[in-house]
C-alpha cells in the first residue's frame, strides 16, 4: 500500500474503533505527520481518501471532524467497509441482512414473473450441483451464490442487480460462514428444491414464501453464531476470522438459508 493509503487506513480504523467518535476533531496535520512519520501532504492525501468516503469533513481555518457516517455515509462507504474492513458494526450486518432480504423477496417475484424455460434449467442445474455427492463446503457456498445471482438477475431490476453486484464480498462472507454451521448444508439444500419446483410451476407466492424462510433462517443463524443480537459489540469480517469464529448451535429447527 502507498503511505498515504496506510494512514487513511490507520485511521480509519481509529473511526470505526470510535477513538474518535462522530462530531470529534482529529488531530492537526502536523500531529499527524509526525505520529505516523510521514510528511503532511502524505496526511492530507490520506484525509481527503476518507471525506470522499464520508467518513470526516474538512472545515476550514477550523479543522477536520469525524462525521456521522452511519446517517450520512453513502454506498460507497459501506461498499468500502465490506472489502476492506477488518471489523464492522453488528448494526451494519443486521442492516445488511434486512435489506438483503427485503431486495431478493422483490427479486425472486419477478424471476418468476419473468422465468423461462432456459432459466429453469439453469437453476436445476445448480441444484443439482450442489446436491451432488462430494460436494463441499466451497461448493455450497458457490451454488448458493449462483442461485440468488440467478433471481437477481432475471428480476430485470438493474439496479437490485448492481446492489446485488455491490455487495458480493459481504454475501460471500456470510455464505462461507453459514454453512460452516451445523445441518445449514442439509436444511438449505432442501429449502433450494422446494425453491426449484415453486419455479418451476411459475407459482409466484410460494416461491417467495420459500424465500423468505429461507432468509430468515440464515439470518438467525448468523447472527446466533456471531453473538448478535449484542448489537453495540463489532465482529469479524474477513475470511480468516470467520474460520477462527467457533460456530454455536442455536438448537432451533428451521429452514433453509
């Protein structure tokens, strides 16, 4: 990484540990070279990398101040937080699973809606592909991928599909994660090939019904196994971390992910 890139980091890192909370200065620039060794244009770069991000605002003859980012940040801060961060709010996760949710619901009627018979076949085959003997966890994972991307995209919603595009680092984390969980491959593999035949018979209510369990049921158990809902406390969120994270039994019955 260029220095200037490392001191963004650092401090963005700083932000989001809340050493310096929403509405605090940080320090001057000539503090900051001399903390980090590095010369002040080096620390202005790195400061003007996250007020693009909407993480601190520049005020002249005044100073520059954490901002709010969490009502004020834009996608692409949280785009950002998802490939880069090495920790996010458990808010930020919750969030991005409801919104998840509520996108492929909309999604997944429309696939229907719009459904052929080449779509179809499509999807068996990713059914059929993860429920093939030998198949493991990456596999799953990949097939649980290329089954919403799937929806997503014969939703003809082009932007759920660039959302959807957006956030591929944060659903492949939570995919890997997820079927680390104890019966997640069996429950979702059943949930999958009741998803297929709703499908296939064009039925839009039960498809999203399917959904929607589906969803829900992903949902708890991540959040279960993540120690959510202690919704104040930040959790891992890279792939190295979520393979150190001890997964737990929520005890609890349900249906697919």
């Amino acid at each position: 990484m260029r220095l200037p890139e490392q001191i963004a980091l650092a401090l963005e890192k700083a932000i989001l540990k809340g050493e310096y909370p929403s509405g605090s200065c940080l320090p001057p620039e000539r503090e900051l070279a001399e903390r980090h060794g590095v010369s002040r244009s080096t620390v202005r770069e790195a400061v003007g990398a996250l007020a693009r991000l909407g993480l601190v605002e520049t005020l002249p003859q005044s100073g520059t101040y954490v901002s709010d980012y969490l009502t004020a940040g834009s996608l692409d801060l949280l785009i950002h937080l998802m490939k880069n961060s090495e920790t996010v709010d458990a808010d930020v996760v919750v969030s991005l699973l409801e919104f998840r949710r509520v996108s492929e619901l909309f999604a997944v009627r429309k696939a229907v809606e719009n459904a052929t018979a080449d779509d179809t076949a499509r999807l068996t085959e990713i059914v059929r592909r993860e429920g093939a003997s030998g198949a493991g966890l990456e596999e799953a994972a990949d097939c649980d991928y290329a089954l919403h991307h799937l929806l997503v995209e014969r939703s003809g919603n082009l932007v759920v599909r660039l959302l959807f595009n957006s956030f591929k680092p944060a659903y492949r984390f939570y995919a890997n994660f997820f079927f680390r969980l104890p019966d997640a491959r069996e429950v979702t593999l059943s949930q999958h090939r009741r998803l297929l035949r709703a499908f296939a018979r064009r039925d839009e209510d039960r498809a999203v019904a399917v959904m929607e369990e589906a969803l829900h049921y992903g949902e708890r158990r991540v959040c279960d196994a993540l120690g959510i809902p202690g919704r104040s406390r930040r959790i891992p969120w890279n792939r190295n971390a979520a393979r150190e994270a001890p997964p737990r039994q929520n005890g609890r019955a349900a249906a697919a992910g």
